[in-house]
C-alpha cells in the first residue's frame, strides 16, 4: 500500500458514513386519489408521524382522515403504516413501511424508508419525520407535490 494515509481516512469515512435505503413502488395514477384514509396504527410511537403522513398527502392536494380498522366508507384507498425509531442521542425514524390498498385489499403502492446501520455517524439521522417522509411520499405518489408542480 503506498499511501495509508489516504486508505485510513477513505475507511474511516465509509465508517461514517450511513445509508439511507428507500423502496418504492408507486401509484400508477395519483390523479384518482381524492380521498384517502389512514388507518391508524397504535404501536407507532414515532412523534410527528402520522401528521407527517397527512401533511404529504395534503401536499399533493389529496385529502386524508385517520380511521380505525375497517371503517372504510368514502375512501378511494386506505394506507397503512409502520414504523420504528432507534436511539442514539436522541431517538431518530429508522424505518417506515407505507402501504396504499383499494378499499377492497388490492396493492395500489407501497415504500420502505430504511437507514442502513442504524445511521453510524451520519448526523442527518436526526433530520424530522418531514424531511424523511415527504421525499418518499412524494415518490410513492409518483412526483412532485401539486404546491411544487403548480410554481414552474
């Protein structure tokens, strides 16, 4: 090795750094989604995630209400949700699963937000719900925000 120097630093910088991984497959046509309803998962425990939820949605000008299991009268499709948050310095969203269904259990999308490694040393694990849901909502919905769409 003629340079350890610059092979120590380039591990230690893989070292810090995390990956965040994020799968999805998204709606075919967002357009037909007017009213969407959340249903409601009681063991999340991650603040700020289901308002993060709604907020997503709302930037795409579809509007949400929170249900219990099996209320699913006037929604065009329900989405559930998961997700798990880990500790470091403070807790941090480590993961999500969202899962947009027709009313009658068909597949309509889904996306998985996962930070590899649990996010080392990569300070932006402790970026908000926001910053890491509204990328991936964005996505699941197949593009940008009307707010957005609406400025160019």
């Amino acid at each position: 090795m003629k340079n350890p120097i610059k092979f120590i630093a380039f591990c230690f910088a893989i070292f810090l750094t995390a990956c965040t991984s994020v799968e999805v497959k998204p709606v075919s046509d967002a357009s037909l989604l007017r009213n969407v309803c959340i249903e409601k998962n009681p063991r999340v425990t991650v603040p700020g995630f289901l308002e993060a939820l709604q907020d997503g949605f709302a930037n795409h000008d579809i509007k949400t209400k929170v249900i219990s299991a099996g209320k699913y009268d006037s929604c065009d499709a329900i989405l559930t949700y998961t997700a798990l948050r880990s500790w470091d310095l403070k807790p941090y969203l480590s993961h999500a699963e969202l899962r947009l269904n027709t009313p009658d259990g068909r597949r309509l999308g889904h996306a998985i937000y996962h930070l590899d490694g649990g996010g080392g040393f990569d300070l932006s694990k402790f970026s908000g719900v926001r910053e890491k849901m509204f990328p991936v909502i964005d996505q699941l919905l197949g593009g940008k925000p009307a707010t957005q769409q609406q400025q160019h």
